[in-house]
C-alpha cells in the first residue's frame, strides 16, 4: 500500500529505524548479500515495533501527510510539458506499486508504465493488483532496459531509505542512462536529513547535485514541497487539520518532503 511505503518514513527516520534495529544497517552496508530478504525483514520487525496502523491513511496521523505528499506530486507531474498518455514512465523502486493509482489519474496508461523492484514479493503484490502493467523484479543498480528507452524516470522515497553511496550513485547512473534526451527525471523523497542518523540519508539539494549530473546530463527544473517534518506534520493533521498547509506556506523550512524535477539535456 502507499501508505506503508510512502509513509513508513513520515514519522522521526530515528524512531522508525530503530524499530527495524540493523536490518537496515545490514541492507545498506552489504547490497550484495540477499537484500532483498533484508529488506522484507526490517518491513517485518518495523511494523511489529510500532503497530500495524502506524503508516495506514486510517491513522489521524497520517492523513494530511499523505495529502501533502500526493499533492507535490500531482503539481510535479501536471508541471511536465508531456502529454502522459502517450509517455513512457518506468518506476524505480516501486515497491507493490502504491504510485500507480496517481499515475494512472495524472492519465498515465498502465501500458506505458514500468515498476522494477528489488523484492519479488512487492512484485508479486503489484502483479496481483494490477496485473495490466508490467512488473519486473531487478536491482536498480543494473536496470534491464536500453539507454534512452523511457520518457519519465520516477522514484518515490527510495534514495533516502538507500545510505550506501555507491548502490545510490550506481541507481542514480542508471536512471539517467533509460531517460530519452529531452526527458524527465522525478524525484519524490524526503528533503529534510536527520542529524546523527546514519540509517536513512535524505535526498538534500546536495546529495542530489552529487548523485545527478546538473552540469553536462541533466537540467534542474523546478521543486514542489510537500510533507511536513513528521514530528510536527503527524502533530497537526491528528489535533489541527486545518492549520496544516497553512503551516506549510508560512514556515516553508518545516517541510521535510517534496519532489524534485530533472530534464535531460
Ligand atoms: C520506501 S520503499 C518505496 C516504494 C514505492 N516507491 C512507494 O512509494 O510506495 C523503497 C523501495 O525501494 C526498493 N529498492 C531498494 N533498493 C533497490 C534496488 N537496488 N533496486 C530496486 N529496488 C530497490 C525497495 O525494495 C523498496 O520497495
């Protein structure tokens, strides 16, 4: 579910890792021993640690989050002179595919759409969902397409749950490599890093300039905020919903989330 995915890092990065303990450690210092069994371990200990509905659109929590996230998107994507119906979009880390639904409204088609993830059962809960679109289990790292073969290259909350520099840099090439001369690059992930943390990395304006060729590949577009810090952002959407994106416009330096827009030169 979206929720689970895009939410499961709406909250303090501190808290929710330790929930998951070194499962995360061990994902991101070791890539190449069984990540993905890794990966299905630190979900598994995380949403044991802090209860089922930690992440779920139910939890007062959780809804304006989630609102202010969907709607950097839906800017972000309605920003791009595309006509989606007739663009080609691969989703990296796409987890059971939880974007498709806002793709598919933003009038994406799902036989334009591609999900590669690194979990064959996120895969498989993709596939079972939405069987129409294809699904392809692979490590982003060595993604199994031809340079220039995709319009749109979309990612959603994974380079911050990816500290490995190396595993992120070889993602980030990658990406860059499927993208058409002349197409985009979107980036929907946490903005805002947590000092001290070592088990999440956020996708700063830095970490992007390292990760992105700005100069010679890419030109940076545009930027659309969207959640709040989690502490505060789960704060007002449970007790003043209403305060929510006012808070937002008013101190723009408590957004922590947001989407980042690249075209390829
Ligand atoms: C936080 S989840 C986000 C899922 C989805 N994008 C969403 O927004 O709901 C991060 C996803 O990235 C995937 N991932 C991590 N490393 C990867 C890699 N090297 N190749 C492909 N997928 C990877 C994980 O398996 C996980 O499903």
């Amino acid at each position: 579910m979206r929720e689970i995915e895009t939410l499961a890092l709406a909250e303090s990065p501190r808290e929710q890792f330790n929930a998951a303990g070194s499962a995360a450690a061990v994902m991101n210092s070791t890539p190449a021993a069984a990540p993905a069994d890794v990966t299905a371990a630190y979900y598994e200990a995380y949403y044991r640690g802090r209860g089922a509905d930690r992440n779920s659109l139910s939890n007062p929590e959780v809804l304006f989050q989630s609102l202010a996230m969907e709607a950097s998107v839906i800017r972000a994507l309605g920003s791009l002179p595309i006509d989606p119906a007739d663009s080609r979009l691969l989703d990296v880390g796409c987890g059971d595919g939880a974007n498709l639904f806002q793709l598919l409204r933003m009038r994406f088609q799902s036989d334009k759409i591609v999900g590669v993830d690194l979990m064959p059962e996120r895969i498989a809960g993709a596939q079972r969902l939405h069987p129409g679109v294809e699904w392809r289990q692979a490590d982003a790292r060595k993604l199994p397409f031809a340079s220039q073969s995709f319009d749109v290259i979309f990612e959603s909350t994974m380079f911050t749950t990816i500290v490995d520099d190396s595993t992120a840099q070889a993602i980030a090439n990658e990406m860059q490599r499927v993208c058409r001369t002349g197409g985009w690059i979107v980036l929907v992930d946490w903005w805002m890093p947590k000092p001290g943390d070592t088990t999440v990395k956020a996708l700063t304006r830095q970490r992007l300039r390292r990760l992105f060729d700005l100069k010679a590949t890419l030109r940076f577009d545009k930027q659309f905020a969207g959640a709040l810090a989690p502490p505060l952002g789960r704060f007002l959407s449970r007790r003043c919903p209403a305060a929510y994106f006012a808070v937002a416009a008013v101190f723009p330096f408590t957004v922590a989330q947001g989407v980042y827009l690249l075209q390829k030169k």
